[in-house]
C-alpha cells in the first residue's frame, strides 16, 4: 500500500493508485472476504485441545515494568554534532557572555 505522499503524487500525475498497491486492499477483494457467513467461536470452556496443549502453562514475564516514559538512550550519531553555545558579546560559537574573553575597549 503506498503512502499519503506518494498517492498524492499519483494523483497529481493521473496515475490510478489501485496498480500500486495489492489487490486483496480493493473493495471488490474485501465484499468477497466477508460474503460468506461468518460464525462464532464458541465458548472458551468448551473448545476440544490437544493434550499437548491442556499441558502448557504459560507464565507472564519475569521482568517488571517500569512505570512512566521509557529513557532516551539512543546513542548519536557520528554526523551529528554537540549543539554550540554562542557568545552575546563577539557572536562566536563555542562560549557565552560570561566566559568570554574579548578585551571591550
């Protein structure tokens, strides 16, 4: 399925969208999906397992999740350069005001 850019350029270019995405995404692919009835499962209780499966015991993650927003810790990278300070007083990258060592006369 393309993406809203690149439909818009198709659009623009009178190109048909439907030859660049999948057939199963069109409607007449969806309508054939549900034609036939579609029944429900049932209760749980009384669905037939395998033994094999009756056997498993299936047990929630060891680890605890952390509450709040996860820590960024993506680590830069080499293109991407520390942000520099400039300076008020020469417009000089690489210091402020305070640290500046320009003589004023």
């Amino acid at each position: 399925m393309p993406c809203n850019h690149a439909v818009a350029v198709m659009k623009d270019l009178n190109i048909n969208t439907y030859n660049y995405c999948a057939q199963y995404y069109t409607s007449k692919e969806w309508l054939q999906t549900y034609e036939e009835t579609v029944y429900p499962v049932g209760n749980v209780r009384e669905w037939e397992l395998p033994e094999f499966f009756e056997d498993i015991i299936v047990l929630p993650p060891k680890e605890r999740i952390k509450s709040g927003r996860p820590r960024k810790r993506r680590m830069a990278a080499a293109w991407e350069t520390k942000k520099q300070n400039k300076c008020g007083k020469c417009g000089q990258k690489g210091h402020n005001k305070k640290t500046c060592r320009r003589i004023t006369a």
